[in-house]
C-alpha cells in the first residue's frame, strides 16, 4: 500500500472564541479545543487529562465558525494534521506546532448552547459548503400551490411494546 491516512476526529469545547485574519485572498478561522478524558491512577483515584488542540479552519467554513463558535461550545471537528515550522526570533531556534486543519464541523450541544441552531457543514468540492443537516427534501416552489398537494400522514396510533424495538434512537 502506498498511501497514507492522515485523518483526525475530535469533539471538545472551545477554549476561546474564534479569531479570523485575511491570509492572502483567503480567510483563516483559528481556535483551540480541548478534550478531556478521565481514568484511574495506580492508587484508584479517578483523574482527569486535558488535551488542547489548534484548530484552523479555511474560506467559507472558517467564516462560519467565526459567526456561530464561541468559547465554550461543544463541537465536533473533523481534518487532518499539520506540521509548520518557523525560526524563533528571540532564541533563533526552529520551532514547530501541529495544526488541525478542519474540513468538517458540527455544531453539537442542547438548543441552549447552540444559539442560531444546530447544523454541520463540510468543506465543498470546488467552489461551496454544504449544510449537512440540510438533507431533507425541499418543496419546489416554482409550482403553485395548487399543483402540491402534501403527502397523507397515517392515522396516529399508540406505539405498541413490539414495534418501539424497530425505532432508530
């Protein structure tokens, strides 16, 4: 095989809100997010690390999270890692940090935490972001109203022991 994977999925919450700049004829989206994870040390107290990442986001999309992120909100991230490196002007050392470079967000949480509403976007082909929670049909209104007609609900009955195992959640 001579491909690699260079793929990273997080959910964490924001350290800080997000800060945007104008990189060239792009914008840059950054923050940090932090995941935490609980186990027992050797004496059988429970503990608790805390992991920070940088996240940089691009175009569309890091205008997205510029609008609805802040500090504190839950989210899910998906990208990949990357390495830059740049020489220290104080010490004159080379220097390095990991990156995450995000193609895929979902804003998660309760209806209190998410502010404008809850929706996943993803980083397009060419040219867009699509809203993943957008998949739903759409009527098309170049038809007038009278051509639509809505589909029939079936009469609503008591769910019975039986059939609440074939419900998704």
């Amino acid at each position: 095989m001579a491909r690699g994977l260079n793929k990273v999925m997080l959910i964490g919450r924001l350290g800080k809100d997000p800060v945007s700049r104008q990189a060239g004829s792009n914008t840059v989206c950054n923050f940090t997010i932090a995941t935490s994870e609980t186990f027992k040390d050797a004496q059988g107290s429970k503990q608790e690390r805390t992991e920070w990442h940088n996240i940089a986001v691009w175009g569309r999309l890091g205008e997205i999270c510029q609008q609805y992120l802040t500090k504190g909100r839950e989210v899910y991230i998906e990208g990949k890692l990357q390495t830059r490196s740049w020489d220290d002007p104080k010490s004159g050392e080379k220097k390095y940090a990991t990156d995450i470079i995000c193609t895929d967000m979902q804003m998660l949480g309760g209806q209190r935490d998410q502010g404008a509403g809850m929706g996943g976007y993803h980083e397009g082909g060419a040219s867009n972001y699509e809203r993943q929670s957008d998949k739903t049909p759409q009527r098309d209104y170049s038809q007038s109203d009278s051509d639509y007609s809505a589909p029939s609900a079936p009469p609503s009955a008591p769910l019975l022991e039986s059939d609440k195992d074939d419900l998704p959640f």
